[in-house]
C-alpha cells in the first residue's frame, strides 16, 4: 500500500468519528422507578440485559490505579453480587491485584450500550475469603480452572508456544486428579461500593443519572446533570 493510500483512509476515518453517533430513545427513568436498594436495582438491570441478549452482561470494565496514579482499565466477569457489593475472580499476581493491594481502591462500570444503559460500581476493595473463593472455583470449567494455574498474568512471555508448553505441563499434573484445587495465588476481589451510578441514555442527550451514595446515615438517592 502506498503512502498516498494510506493517508487517504486514515484521513476518511478521522472525518467518519465525528458524524458517528446514535439515537438514544430510553424510556424515561426517574427516582420513582428505583428499587429499594441498589443491589435490587443493579439485579433488576442486569436481568433486564439478560433477557435482552446483551452478549455477556456481567461484563464490566475494571479501572484500578497504581501507587504513581496511573490508571489503568480492563474488562472483567462479575461472579458475585450482594448486598456488601460486587466481586470478580484473578490472579493476585497481575497488574490489577498489585493496584488494589496499593491503592484498595476501585470502579467497575457495566455497559449496556445496546440498552442505552451502563451502571457505575465504586468503592473499596477487600480479598474474597478462602470458602466463597473455593465454592466459586468448584463451579469453574475444568479448562477454566487449569488455565489459572498455567498462565503467569500479566508477566512477559517467550511468544505463545511458551502458554501452550505450560497449560500442557498443567494438563499432565492434574490428569489424575478429579477435583482440582485452587492456586494460592488466585481469588476473588470485592468491590464494597460507596457509590453506585445508573445511566440511562436518553433523546437529545439529556440522559438520565440516578445514583445511589452511602452516607453515615445510610444510603441516599440522588440525581446528577448528564
């Protein structure tokens, strides 16, 4: 491909970002509409995503800081969800382990861009305890549960062949054994929220914001500008 081609598509692709946009036709969401609690409300939609085929809805995109206050974001599973908040499974080895164990800090925002929707999660962190960890990994697939011991999270690896040889050396480690157990090095973060947002798109980007914030005197509802 020559320069000239190269420039030209790059070019039209810079001109495409600002004309794209969509519709947001929401229904209308008001304080009346909000369940008692906001583990309610936070089930509520994400059965509602559920039932609307949204590809993964207890996906969620995890922002976590290191000590410096470089941020950083990924995509997690939420595996658990109750009233002292929101958890997901990793290695406690990876990136974003070291940052919560520096900062015990973070924010989880689920997007239901299909709904019009996302739901912001944030608060401190706390290590899931060693029982609810081993009753979450007893329900892993097995092929889940041999790649949390094979794969070094977050380290360099020596190309792909180097991933493969060592979920191999884990395959023939545990090819006797029935009931694989958990490595010490993995297990569950929870996220006890201080603060839970949910966004509702609406025409004209007047979007609706309801949130719910944890006072010294319990939780309050409040709505904020778009």
């Amino acid at each position: 491909m020559t320069p000239e081609i190269d420039d030209v598509e790059v070019s039209d692709a810079v001109v495409r970002l600002p004309g794209m946009r969509v519709a947001y036709d929401g229904r209308p969401f008001d304080e009346t509409a909000l369940a008692g609690t906001w583990t309610e409300q936070l089930q509520s939609w994400l059965n509602e995503a559920d039932s609307a085929g949204v590809p993964e809805p207890n996906a969620m995109v995890l922002a976590t800081a290191d000590s410096d206050g470089r941020p950083s974001s990924r995509t997690v599973l939420c595996k658990g969800l109750d009233e002292r908040g929101v958890v997901f499974y990793t290695n406690y080895t990876s990136n974003k382990s070291h940052d919560l164990i520096a900062t015990r800090y973070a924010s989880v925002t689920f997007p239901w861009y299909g709904l019009h929707r996302q739901v912001s999660v944030r608060g401190e962190v706390e290590k899931v305890g060693p029982k609810e960890t081993a009753e979450y990994w007893a329900q892993r697939p097995r092929g889940s549960q041999l790649g949390a011991w094979a794969s070094p999270q977050s380290r360099v690896v020596d190309g792909r062949r180097a991933l493969d040889n060592a979920l191999h050396t884990i395959e023939r480690r545990f090819a006797d054994v029935e009931n694989i157990p958990a490595p010490p090095h993995w297990g569950g973060w929870r996220i006890r929220p201080d603060f839970v947002e949910f966004w509702q798109g609406r025409a004209d980007r007047m979007h609706d914001r309801l949130r719910y914030v944890r006072t010294d005197d319990g939780w309050h509802v409040e709505r904020v500008a778009p």
